[in-house]
C-alpha cells in the first residue's frame, strides 16, 4: 500500500493533520508532559512524538490518534458513551446503504 504524501494529500487535509499536531504538542504541554514521556507511554521512539508533533504523514494513524487520547484530545466524541452512540448510529446507516459501491454497467442501446 502507498504511504501518502505531501503531493497527494489536499490542503484540507494538511492543514488538519498540522491542527491535530498543534493540538497534540499544546495538551502535551498543558499536562506537564515530556516528549519522552509520551515516548514511553505511546511504545514509540522520541522521534516518533516529534514526528507527530509536526504533522508528519508518515506516523500511522493509530498512534497519532493514541498520542492524542493519552493527552486529553477527544476524537469523533467527548467520552466512551457518545462513541458507543456514534458507533451505534454509523452501524443502523450501513444497513440500509447498498453493500457494494461503484460504477453500474449500463448497457448501450447502440441499435438505431
């Protein structure tokens, strides 16, 4: 699989991944909490945080989204409970969207 990068990511997206950073970086800070700190605490390396706290594309989600729990940044929800709501009403939704997505064939009327 690709990795994305600067080239092929909008500047919507570039500009919330260097909002999250900031964030990240900022609840860090108002915690008290070193960069190796957050090391120890997320199972990464120092320049892993550091990447995160510059929006580099390359962290895997999963540990930008961790960093970001461990310091206070709610995501998709403020707690467990609105989460478990949200999960509950994404769920109810894909049951009634179709099951595959895509281009239909449409068959040319090509008899004149």
């Amino acid at each position: 699989m690709k990795t994305a990068s600067l080239s092929t990511c909008s500047n919507h997206t570039l500009r919330a991944v260097a909002l999250l950073a900031t964030m990240i970086k900022a609840a860090r800070k108002q915690r008290n909490m070193s960069q190796a700190a957050l090391a120890e605490r997320l199972g990464v390396s120092l320049l892993t945080v550091r990447a995160i706290e510059k929006g580099n594309l390359k962290v895997a989600v999963g540990t930008v989204f961790e960093a970001a729990a461990i310091v206070g940044i709610p995501l998709l929800a403020k707690n467990q409970r609105e989460l478990d709501q949200l999960t509950k009403s994404l769920a109810a939704l894909t049951t009634i969207l179709p099951q595959r997505s895509g281009r239909k064939t449409v068959i040319a009327d090509d008899d004149f």
